[in-house]
C-alpha cells in the first residue's frame, strides 16, 4: 500500500456520511423484541422477589406503586432505547479496516484490521429470519471479547460485506 | 534413548508415541489422598473431641477412602495416552472410557513438574498447557518416567506442536537467576492473610470446646500479669487481647506466606533458547516451563505501593495459543519472572520484546482533568455517606464532603503516573495510583482498537483507548483528550495493520 492511501486512511468519525452506513430499520423491531423479552423475565423475577417483600409490611399500596414505577421505566427502555442505538449506529468497511461507531450512553468507536479476522461468518438466528435481517460475525484471536457481531444487516448486504473482506485479506 | 518406532494407530493415523501410567502413580495417588484427607480428619478427630457424632464421621470417613483409593487403582489400570501428527490422545476409564484429544498445534506447552515425592520415585508429572487452559493445564499426565517424557516432548517438537524443554539448563547464559532475597520479598508483599484469619477463626473456636479455655481470657490474664493491674476495664482488655491474638495470627500467616513463595520459586533461572523463554524453578517442587516469544501478547511490570516501597516487582505476560481456526483462546495471565528489581527487570525487556524498552520512555501525559473527575467522585461518595449521617450525628455530617479532598489528590497522583509512548513496533502504558503499573504491548498483538466515551468523559472532553490483544486481554489507556484519543487510536489501527499477526 502507498503512502498517499494510507495518509488518506481517514479516522472512524471523519468518514464522511455517504461512505458510513446505517443498519436496516427494521433492528429497530428486532431489538425491542429482544429487550421486551428480557424485561418480561425481569418482571417475573422481581414479582417473585416483591410478593415476599407484602409479608415484610409494606403496603399493597406502596409495592403496587413500584411495580407500576419499574413497568413504566421498562417500558421507556423498550420503545426508546433500540431507536437510539439505531440512530448511533454506523460502520464502514474499506481494504484495510472494518470501523464501527455506536453506544448510545457509552459512545464507542471501534477499529478492527481486515487483517486480524481469522474469519467471517453470516449468522441468521430464528427472529432475524423472521424479520429479513442477517448479522455478520467477525472473529479475531483471542478470548470471549473477540467476536464482533454486527447485526441488522439486510441478507444480500451482508453477503456482499462478506466477500469484500475476505477478498480484501488476499 | 531408544527409538521410538512410529506405528499406524487405530484409525491409520501415525502414532508417535504412546505409553501408560508410571507405576508409582499409585503411591502418588495415596499420598494424594492421604494430604487431602488429613485435613477430614482434623476435623473429624475434633468433631469427635467435642462429642458430636464422631462414629459416624469416622466410618462415613473410612468407606470415603475405600472408595477413592478403589478409583484410583480402576483409573491407572485403564490409563492410556497417545500422541499422533494431529492430536495428543489421553484415554482413561474402564465403564465409560472418556477420551481427551487436543490438537497438536493448541499445545503451548509440555511442562513438567516434579514434587519431592515424584523425585524420589523417579517419576515426572506433565502437564499440557494449552492457551484456554488459564491458569490450570488443559490436561496432566501424572506420572510418567523421565525418559518416556522426552520422548513425547520430542515426538510433539517433530510435529511442530510445542517447543522444546531442555533437559539441562544448558550452557547458556541464563538471563536471570533469582535469589532468596528477592524472592522473600515478593512472598512478604503478597496479601493473603484474609485466607488464614478464616483458618484461624476456626481453629479458636476449636480450641474453646475442646480444650475448655478461652484463648482471648488467657491472654487477657496474660495482660493483666504484664500490664501489673487487674482488669477493671474488662472491655479495654479485651478489645487489646484480641488485637493482639489477630496481630500474632497475621503476623504467622505472613511469614508462612512469604515461606511458601520462597519455597514455590526458589532457584528461579530464566533462559532463552532459540526464541523460546523457559523457566525453572522450586525447592520442593520443581517445575520447568516453556514460552515461545511469538506467544507473548503483552508484557506487564507490577509493583503496588507495598512493593514500590521496599524495591521488588513482578513480571507479568499476556498469553496466548495457536491460531488455529476458530478455536476461542481464553485470556492467561501468567506471572513471567516472579519477583526482581524493577530496573533488573526493565532491563530485560528489550531481550524478551526486541525493540521494546522501558527504561528511557518519552511518556506522553494526558489530561489534567483527572483530578477534577477524582474530586467529584469524593464528592458524591462524601454525599451518600453525609447523607446517611446526617441521621446519627446531625450537622456535623456534611464533613463528609471533604472526602472530596483526598480523592482529589489521589487524582494528582494518577495524573503523575499516567502515560503512554507509541512507536513504530510497541505501545508503552503507565499507570497506577500509589502502585505503579506498566505495560508493553508489540503491535503484532493488537486484535482490535476501541475509543470509549462514557457521558462523563464527552462532558469533559475525554476519552480512553481499549487496546484487545489475542487472547483476550486489554489494555486501557485512560483520560486522554479527545483529539489524542482519535489520533492514537488510527495510529494504532494503522500500527496493527502493519504488522502481521504469527503465533
């Protein structure tokens, strides 16, 4: 690689908003299904929790209004937070590099090299399949942290990534 | 030695090498059984001393050991390993025969350990180390006679699995030989009381049943004959009593704990042979490992104020395995030199890491803000703490908000430490609060590169640099500005784009 392309090798929030792309809307659906799921178990635990907490005297008033609290603050989570992480979420790919900026409360930019991935895999579990979105899973060495996964992708995009990077890595 | 011939295996595969248990793998296993039971015993012989159901123990006790001792010899009778061009083979179980097979190039290492009893019986225990194992050998094989290791260490150094162990230290120079000094040191700095004050806790209240005495009585009666009047604060010398017991139990465990570290690494000599690192160590036990260069992801030099203070440091590595496809490494950190001069050690970087030095870093600092970010976090903590004080003692709480001076200094403190260097083969970081704390990663390791930004640090400006290495683990260069932060972290993408990754 000469030295004038890897100059211009811009930073991850230098990419201009054309060359950054966005997930399909729809991972919007896909993660409120996903965080409704868990808030539902959530839910569940702590009614298990709350109904011995009667017998301790506070009063069905009381125990009511934090349930209602705790419903209303998951609630809030469910609808708003996958739109937001929806509206942080970008990436890019180019011969050297797979960039992706997200975190809604933790903003993160993340910069793996096409040459760190060991390989590169589409992975549709059943609610993606259901929904038509694909993720690609991108292994690098080392541990649990290792995988990346970048989700809600449209299948035929997800292919097309795919190749790219391993076309790039020859 | 004799040769090995290679012999076709059940499924055509080639074998290498295969064999059984040493014999005196049964004595191993008694003995074994004998020092995991003395602790049962204790107990139930105490159990027994108090009147509480000692027969039952005692049977209950015997029948356990029938059984184990039964399982042991079942085990080595069916015990058979086997090392084929692709996988080392450990078959055991005569019921349900379960086997192990680990792939030739996950092996990192063929350690072999020898405890006195293995040295006396002629016998060595290896250990398979591969990079998800952590801390504990993916698989051991013990014990199997010196002569039968090599063999298997050179049939896996044929295949190209693990590297070689010397049979002798060799004529070359080691790079480092560890004296007691040192090594005392290091076991006197160590923090492991909290596990023998449980020990002792019991063994007080043992000792009040069975024996009838009070220990913290007697020692309060001992007070009194020494302090020369009698006890009319019964709760002052009591409160003294005890702390002296705890002191002395402490004090006990410290020195039993600085003992065992000499003990575990005595003789500690560090060699390099043909990029390969191996370390021999142990009085008692004696322990040999190997680490190939190509498999050290990060490099890490530790002292906490305690050994800051008194001149000794820790040398620690970041490891990992083979590259095998999609094979999840896990992290293992493992201690490299167990003790040293900090400057004896730094000096040894640029061996272990060619181009890597510690000693004459140009740290670049970060942001002053740091103690602003300190002092706020005395500040809510003091908050919480004022806040629930305010019930007890009134007014006087919101004292507690002061809190927010002395964590503003230890902000400075951080502050002063901090740094980072980058060049065009290593990132350099330094950090530490009353420790200090510093680590030296080639870029050849460099997995991933994040820059994270919590909603304190945006409001700040700030951000930290997470570097992945292979194997799982990380290194955060934190409080950075902004701009530094995204400059460091394309450099670092670009460094670890220029250099290929091997193990």
């Amino acid at each position: 690689m000469d030295a004038t392309q890897q100059d211009v090798a811009p930073l991850p929030h230098e990419l201009p908003e054309g060359v950054l792309e966005a997930l399909e809307p729809t991972v919007v659906t896909q993660w409120r299904l996903e965080s409704l799921w868990r808030a539902g178990v959530l839910l569940v635990v702590l009614l298990f929790g709350v109904v011995p907490a009667a017998g301790l005297g506070m009063g069905a008033g009381a125990i009511l209004a934090i349930l209602l609290l705790l419903v209303l603050l998951m609630g809030a989570v469910v609808l708003w937070y996958p739109r937001a992480r929806h509206r942080r979420f970008r990436f890019a790919v180019d011969q050297r590099f797979l960039y992706v900026r997200d975190g809604v409360l933790v903003h993160r930019e993340k910069v793996i090299p096409v040459s760190r991935m060991q390989h590169v895999d589409i992975q549709r579990r059943p609610l993606e399949r259901l929904l038509g979105l694909a993720s690609l899973s991108v292994h690098t060495a080392g541990g649990a942290g290792a995988t990346f996964r970048l989700p809600g992708l449209a299948p035929a995009r997800g292919e097309e990534l795919r190749s790219r990077i391993l076309a790039a890595k020859e | 030695m004799a040769e090995h011939e290679a012999a076709p295996g059940a499924r055509g595969e080639t074998v290498l090498a295969e064999g059984r248990l040493h014999p005196a793998t049964l004595l191993l296993r008694l003995a074994a059984l004998a020092r995991r039971f003395v602790i049962f015993a204790v107990i139930v012989a105490i159990q027994m001393a108090r009147g509480e159901g000692g027969g039952f123990w005692a049977l209950f006790f015997a029948l356990a050991l029938l059984v184990a001792a039964g399982t042991a010899l079942v085990d080595y009778l069916h015990y058979r390993y086997r090392l084929t061009t692709r996988e080392l083979q450990i078959t055991r179980g005569a019921i349900s025969r379960r086997e192990r097979r680990i792939p030739v190039d996950r092996i990192q290492d063929l350690s072999s350990v020898r405890s006195p009893l293995h040295r006396l019986l002629g016998v060595v225990k290896v250990t398979v180390e591969t990079a998800s194992g952590g801390r504990e050998a993916e698989a051991d094989i013990d014990a199997i006679s010196p002569a039968d290791a090599d063999r298997l260490r050179e049939a896996l150094q044929r295949v190209g699995g693990a590297a070689p162990e010397a049979a002798e230290v060799g004529p070359d120079e080691p790079l480092l030989r560890l004296g007691t000094g040192a090594l005392l040191l290091r076991g006197l700095t160590d923090n492991r009381a909290g596990l023998l004050l449980g020990g002792a806790a019991y063994l007080l209240d043992a000792a009040l049943d069975v024996t009838g005495v009070d220990p913290l009585e007697s020692m309060q009666r001992v007070l009194e004959r020494v302090v020369g009047t009698a006890a009319s604060t019964n709760l002052l010398v009591l409160i003294l009593a005890g702390g002296v017991v705890a002191l002395a139990v402490l004090a006990v465990g410290w020195i039993l704990s600085a003992l065992a570290t000499w003990l575990r690494f005595h003789g500690f000599t560090l060699v390099e042979r043909d990029g390969v690192f191996q370390r021999r160590f142990g009085l008692l036990t004696t322990q040999a490992h190997s680490l190939p260069r190509r498999r050290i992801q990060a490099l890490r030099i530790e002292q906490t104020w305690l050994r800051l203070l008194v001149g000794v440091a820790v040398m620690r590595t970041d490891n990992a395995g083979s590259a095998a496809e999609g094979s999840r490494e896990a992290a293992s950190r493992s201690v490299f030199v167990p003790a040293g001069r900090p400057d004896h050690l730094a000096a040894l970087v640029p061996t272990i890491l060619p181009g890597a030095d510690l000693q004459d870093t140009p740290w670049a600092r970060t942001s002053p803000k740091i103690v602003r970010r300190f002092a706020v976090r005395g500040l809510v903590l003091g908050a919480a703490v004022g806040a629930v004080a305010l019930f007890f003692v009134g007014p006087v709480a919101l004292t507690a908000l002061l809190l927010a001076i002395p964590f503003a200094a230890a902000g400075a403190l951080a502050l002063r430490r901090l740094g980072y260097a980058l060049d065009l083969e290593h990132l350099r970081v330094r950090w530490g609060i009353v420790g200090l704390y510093r680590a030296v990663v080639p870029l050849r390791a460099v997995q991933s590169v994040e820059l994270r930004r919590s909603p304190f640090e945006r409001l700040q400006g700030l951000g930290r640099i997470v570097l992945h290495v292979a194997g799982g683990a990380s290194v955060t260069v934190p409080n950075l500005p902004l701009a530094d932060a995204r400059t460091l972290l394309v450099r670092l993408g670009r460094g670890a784009a220029d250099h290929p990754f091997v193990l």
